[in-house]
C-alpha cells in the first residue's frame, strides 16, 4: 500500500488527510495513538478540528503510517563499497540492510550523510577523515572504516613502487 498521508496533507489539511488515511486503514483513533505514543485525547482533538497538531505529534504519527525501512549507510569510494557483497548483514542474531552512498569529495559526502539521514538511516558508517565532519552534520551515530590487518603496510609498500 503506497503512503499517502504525508502526500494528501499538502492538497488538503492534517485532519481530513488523517481522518481519510485511518478509513483506508481501518485503524481506530485508539489504535493510532497507542502505536504513536501519543495521547487518544490528542488525536480526537485534531481529528475533530479543535487542535492543530505539533509538529512533534505528526512527526510520531507518520513514523507510524508511513514507516521509512531502517539501513545502516556506508558512504566511501566506490571502489570500497564494491566490496561489499550482501545488502544486508548479520552480527549478534541481528540482520541489518545496509545503503551504499558513493562518495569521492568532502561535498559528496556531506550530501550523501543528509539524504542518508532522511531516508531513515540508523547509523553513518565512513572514512575516518570524514567522520567528524559528518558527526556535526548529522542527528545519528557514526563510525568510521578502519583499515585492518596489512592494509596500511600494502599501502606503503605499492607508494614505494610508485616513488622507487
């Protein structure tokens, strides 16, 4: 079923758009505040006209109806996120969807954090030089690429082909 709240609040208002998406639903005022966590009082008021939801109280309410799928982004080169073999991953009996975002400037990953954060990522995974930046940018937890193992050792050993 496509999401249709967020799109109907714009051609008409928040209680027509909400009254109309719970009849298609078939999702009682109860049932919607319990899920949203948010008083049944406060949404007989604004499905009745009395009150003019928060921002806060609509924000709880489409996270209910409109549900973004949680991910993990990696933002990197893409040579890095070729690597990457699986969508998903699995750590402590838990899976996650990751999201690449290729990035190659400090622009690009600005960019990409932003819209990783807006699509519904829970967490940033990127390169350690940008990491900071991105920490100040973004309202989620980041974590930087590690290179492990001998990658630090093969990196100086192919600059010293190059430079020898």
């Amino acid at each position: 079923m496509p999401y249709m709240l967020s799109k109907r609040i714009l051609k008409t208002d928040f209680k027509t758009a909400l009254e109309t998406e719970l009849k298609q639903r078939g999702m009682s005022i109860k049932e919607l505040a319990e899920k949203a966590r948010v008083p049944n009082a406060t949404i007989y008021k604004i499905t009745s006209g009395k009150r003019d939801p928060r921002l806060s109280t609509v924000k709880k309410i489409l996270k209910v109806l409109e549900p973004k799928e949680a991910f993990i982004a990696i933002i990197a080169a893409r040579f890095l996120l070729d690597e990457l073999k699986n969508a998903e991953i699995e750590i402590n009996d838990k899976k996650f969807k990751i999201k690449e975002y290729s990035a190659n400037t400090i622009e690009d990953c600005i960019a990409s954090a932003i819209l990783a954060e807006k699509e519904g990522a829970q967490g940033i995974v990127c390169a350690p030089i940008r990491s900071s930046l991105i920490e100040r940018i973004v309202d989620i937890p980041v974590a930087i690429i590690k290179p492990k193992g001998t990658a630090l050792k093969d990196a100086i050993n192919n600059i010293t082909k190059k430079i020898t």
